[in-house]
C-alpha cells in the first residue's frame, strides 16, 4: 500500500512541484471531498472516479413457503438502516490496473 508520504513524493518528482506543495494540495482535496460527501454531493474526479455516500434503509425479511428453508428456524430477519461511502473508480483506472 502506497502511504500518503510515497505518493506526494512521487507526485512531486512526476510534476516538479515541491513535495510540501502537493502534501498541502492532497490534504485540501481529502478536506474537500470529505465536506462535499457530507453535503450530500456526488464528487467526480475524471480519470479515478466518482465518490459518494448512499444511504440504504432498514429491512426486515419474513420467510413464507419454499424460501423458508433459506431462514435459520423461520425466523423472520431485520437489517438496520446504514450509510456506505463508496468510489466508484473510472474506467481510465480500470483500464490501466488492467492492462490490455
């Protein structure tokens, strides 16, 4: 896994920009894609790919005829209410991790 430090050093030799610049740069795009998620925005970056938070509500399942068998002793099955953050990545990405 390539930490925080490794990339704004190699972003920094790649860009010729100093590396305190682009730690500076990556920290306010972190911030800022944080804040949009939390306003409930989708954020887009072309070329990595799409960030976004979905809520999904709670359920419950009640088994009735031949899916009872799928249920632990019939008994009826509730998911909570959550939140995931998702990154959708962009085909520009999958296309390079996955070469020709």
């Amino acid at each position: 896994m390539a930490s925080q430090k490794e990339i704004t050093r190699r972003v920094s030799k790649r860009s010729k920009v100093p590396q305190d610049t682009v730690r500076r740069v990556l920290v306010a795009l972190a911030d800022e894609l944080t804040e949009a998620m939390l306003r409930g925005e989708v954020v887009t970056l072309w070329g990595i790919g799409r960030f976004r938070r979905r809520y999904y509500r709670g359920r419950t399942m009640i088994p009735t005829g031949g899916e009872a068998r799928r249920f632990h002793n019939g008994v009826a099955l509730s998911t909570s209410e959550r939140l995931l953050k998702r990154l959708r990545a962009g085909m520009e990405v999958f296309d390079e991790v996955d070469g020709p």
